[in-house]
C-alpha cells in the first residue's frame, strides 16, 4: 500500500515556454520534476500533493554541457549528475564540481538525479520530511533544536528557528566556482549568484532558495575564473555511499609560486546554505601554502559556530577539512 | 490438479505442493486480474480520481519496451516503473525493498544505464529501453555470465537484492567489460545487501567480467 502516491496530472510539455506556463498556470498547486528522487519522497509521504506535476525531462534545451564564450561552461539543469561527472570538459577546467558530483548519493542516483534538482532539493531534516508541523512547513516550533531532538546532522551558524542544513554537495563547489543561476520565468529570464541562490530560514523560512512557483531553473553558468586552477574536494558522511554530508568542503585555490594567490573555500552542511568561508580565504590569502598557513586558515574555519546538543563534532571536523584543504 | 489442493486430501508433507508455488499463485493472479477488489488494497490506487489524469494529463494506454519488446499498458500518471513491472507486467523479479531510492532492489537499467525503478515514473521512460533482471538471460533462459558466477560465489544468502546487483553488474560490464576491483564496488554501490554478502558479490563479477 506504501508504493502508491494520490493521484495527480503528470503533463510533459516538450519546450520550456509550455512548462512555465503550466507551473505559472498552477501556482501553488504546481511541481516542476526531473530525476524525481526528492519529488517522489514527498508525494509517497503524502507531504506535499501537488495537483499538477509537470514533467521537464522532456525539454532537450535544458541538457547538456556547453562551453561558453568566455572559457566558462553553461551546464543545462536537466544534466544527470553522471554527466556532470564523466564530462571532459568539466573534470579538465572544473575538477572540483566533477569530484562533488561523483560523490552525491549512489550511481543509480546519479545517473537519473539531475544537477538543478541537486542544488534545489528540499531540506533533509526529518522531523521536516516526516510532515511535522515545524518552522519550515509552516508551523511554530522546530523539533530538532531542542534538549531531546536529534540534531547531529544540523546546522552550526546561521539557525534563524530553523536549524535544517544545505544538503547538497555540488552546491558548495558551485559556490566556490563563483558559479550563477539561470531562472526563467513568464517574466523572462534572470541570472543570480549562486550565493544568492541559496537562501536561509532568516530570509525565507520555507524555502531554501529564491525558486518561486512558476519559475524554472534553467542552467548552472561556470565562468573561466576558476578553470584549471588547484582543487580540493572532500565529503564526510556516515556512509560512502547513498548518504548527505556530514560536512563537504570545496576549495579553490590559485597559486603563484609557493603563494596562494586567491582562494574560494565553502563547506556544505554547516548551514542551511553553502558557507562560504571568506574569514579563512582573507587570512590565507597571499601567504605561503604551508602546515602553518593551513593551521592558521583553520582556527578561523569555525568561528562564530554555535552547536545545538549533538552536533559539537561539526566544529573540529570542518576545521581539519580546512587544513587540509589548505595545506594540499 | 484442483483436488489435489482440496483440504481433505492436502498433504503438507507432499513435495507436489510446490506444484503451485506463492510465485506462481501471486504472478497468476496477476495474469488473469482475478481479484478486481483485493487489487486496490494491494496497490493502493484505489484513492482518488480513479479514471487517471484530468485535462492535459498523459494518456494512460501507453506502450513501453520492456526487455526488448514492446508491451501496452494502463498505465497512471502517478505510477512508478517497479509498479507497472511487477503489478501490471508480472515481472515480479524487479523487487521493492525501501521504495524510496534508497536500497537498489528495483534496480533496472533505462537506455543501458542503472536506475531506480521505484523512484521513476512510468510514463517519464515510455520512449526508453528498460532492461529488467528477467531480461538479462538469453533468449532460451541461459543464465547470463554475472548470474551464473553469482551462483558459483554464493552471492545471494536471502536473494531479496540479487535482481538489483545482477542488473547493476550487468550493466558495469556493458560499459567497462574488464572493471577493476575497485570499479566493481563503485558500480555495486547504489546496492544494498542486509545479509553483508558484498564481498561474495563483488567476487562473482570479478569472475564474470573475467569470462566474458
């Protein structure tokens, strides 16, 4: 009985114009679907019922990787997670993202999973993804940041009532890429920063990005900034495969001799966005990469963390992924 | 062959029992769609709108190409692939474990390429190439290498996600026929098996790839 979600239109328009007008013309009651893994949870949980679910899989121009003029990449947000992967261009200029790719969930996963559904899949916190009436789903209270809740998984900085973490992990790569979001719209189309992609429950508590119904992401765009130089990628989680970060880190480094001569480091779920560690990058920025840069660098990873009642574990290991991330 | 199962002369010491086995029943209840009534309980899709979609929704006699040929279906907008295999299509060897994209027994492959099934809709892969656990075979039922080395490993102890690692085995040696060790555990890793059996797995396609 569990394997049958309520019922729903499933329409598959075949361009993007169709679908934003169907999602535009259902509002609220609207779901826009590709790999399906985040979606499906939720209607078999019978948490959210849409009424109509509109299928982009069918739209070609939202797949596929291509080089942009300026030596970036624009990757279409229907692009499975194995072709962001395995794709040449990618793992040449923009290792980092390939590695975070080839770390999400599991290789069926992956190879359905799309990049736009990665980076805009709902938060993981299951007291939220078991239909409790917490902050996130409209409700007044959060279940997690109490004496008894089961916080080990949450956030660090940030917590705003809410204390659900960015589960993604090529969000934070994305982050440290400079990365930007295409959106479009009945209105047209608008490019933003993937950090103002991500959004945290003092903004909007009820999203975790500024994704409004009728509006579909698009393409991730990649600019030239970061392509070929250092990267350095590392995911913990409980398990090796299938499960969310613990902590990830993504860092980007440029080197000039012995010196770094610019840095992006941001950690995935510490926060209910990508944090970006601009404290870390000012420190380390201009010294030599060395056991001391790198030390330094991560004595100031963690600053400012306030950690609920079982997630004290957070502190130190996001600081020894920056070391290490750092020292190389 | 009816009398045999009436109560006064069942004999549940007789091995002619197996004659009609819980498979064989489940799978021809499926075929004839007997019991109209008890089919909702089973598949829940009782609920709702039974007749399907409303306006602009997909048409639900679809046809989809399951192991190489082409089946129709009745098929709902909010139906999952491992719904229509194993409910609608008797292909019963695609098993549900957790129904959330999260244990591998649904695995089958989509276009060559290894997927969750209960985790996709059906009418999302209608254009596609499904390959399930029963088509993996050859045409007369020879057992496909991977399965046979599977048999020579003891691979399965209680066999619920054999059909989702022989599918993802098959698969990795489609793509890459002489995987490393290494490469056989990353291509295993979207499998669960509760009994621990991983290493008996992995021994079996080392073996395979090795025949093939």
């Amino acid at each position: 009985m569990k394997d049958m979600m309520p019922n729903f239109n499933l329409v598959q328009p075949t361009d993007l114009a169709s679908a934003i007008s169907l999602l535009t013309d259902a509002g609220e009651n609207g779901w826009a679907i590709a790999g399906g893994h985040d979606s499906l949870d939720w209607f078999k949980d019978r948490i959210k019922r849409p009424t109509t679910v509109v299928d982009l899989t069918g739209i070609d121009s939202l797949k596929g990787i291509r080089e942009t003029a300026d030596g970036g990449v624009e990757i279409g947000a229907l692009t499975t997670l194995t072709e962001v992967e395995l794709n040449p261009i990618i793992k040449e200029k923009f290792g980092l993202l390939s590695s975070a790719a080839g770390r999400v969930a599991s290789p069926q996963i992956r190879n359905k999973g799309t990049i736009g559904g990665n980076v805009s899949q709902d938060a993981r916190c299951w007291y939220y993804r078991s239909g409790l009436d917490c902050y996130r789903a409209g409700g007044n209270t959060c279940y997690s940041d109490t004496p008894e809740g089961m916080n080990r998984e949450h956030c660090l900085f940030g917590a705003s009532r809410c204390v659900a973490v960015s589960p993604s992990d090529t969000a934070a790569a994305l982050v440290s890429l400079d990365a930007s979001m295409v959106i479009q719209n009945s209105s047209g189309e608008k490019v933003v920063a993937a950090t103002d992609f991500f959004i945290g429950p003092a903004i909007d508590i009820e999203n975790m990005t500024i994704l409004k119904p009728g509006d579909v992401l698009t393409a991730i765009r990649i600019p030239a900034t970061w392509a070929g130089a250092e990267f350095y990628f590392e995911k913990v989680a409980d398990r090796n495969s299938w499960d969310f970060p613990l902590v990830n880190i993504a860092a980007a480094i440029k080197m000039n001799g012995s010196t770094i001569e610019d840095i992006r480091i941001t950690c995935g779920a510490v926060e209910c966005v990508p944090k970006r560690l601009n404290v870390v990058e000012d420190i380390v920025r201009g010294s030599e990469r060395n056991e001391d840069t790198a030390n330094l660098g991560a004595g100031a990873a963690a600053r400012g963390a306030v950690p609920l009642n079982y997630n004290h574990f957070k502190i130190p290991l996001m600081e020894g992924l920056v070391r290490k991330a750092i020292r190389g | 062959m009816q009398k045999k199962f009436s109560s006064d002369r069942y004999d549940p010491l007789s091995t002619e029992r197996d004659a009609l086995s819980r498979r064989t029943f489940i799978k021809g209840v499926i075929a004839a769609g007997t019991v109209a009534g008890a089919a909702g309980l089973m598949t829940g899709c009782s609920g709702g709108d039974s007749s399907g979609g409303g306006a602009g929704s997909v048409e639900r006699l679809v046809t989809i190409n399951v192991n190489g040929k082409d089946r129709p279906v009745d098929v709902m907008p909010n139906e999952t692939l491992a719904h229509t295999l194993r409910n609608k299509l008797g292909l019963t060897g695609t098993k549900l474990g957790c129904d959330r994209a999260s244990c591998g027994a649904c695995t089958v492959m989509i276009d060559g390429v290894t997927t969750y099934s209960c985790s996709t809709l059906t009418h999302m892969v209608r254009n596609k190439k499904i390959v399930t656990v029963e088509g993996v075979g050859g045409p007369n039922g020879e057992l496909h290498p991977v399965q046979q080395a599977m048999i020579e490993e003891l691979a399965p102890q209680c066999g619920y996600c054999t059909p989702g690692q022989v599918v993802s085995g098959v698969a990795l040696l489609q793509r890459n026929p002489s995987p490393t060790r290494d490469e056989v555990r990353h291509a295993l890793s979207g499998n669960l098996c509760r009994c621990g059996a991983y290493n008996n797995y992995i021994n079996a396609i080392v073996k395979a790839a090795g025949r093939a």
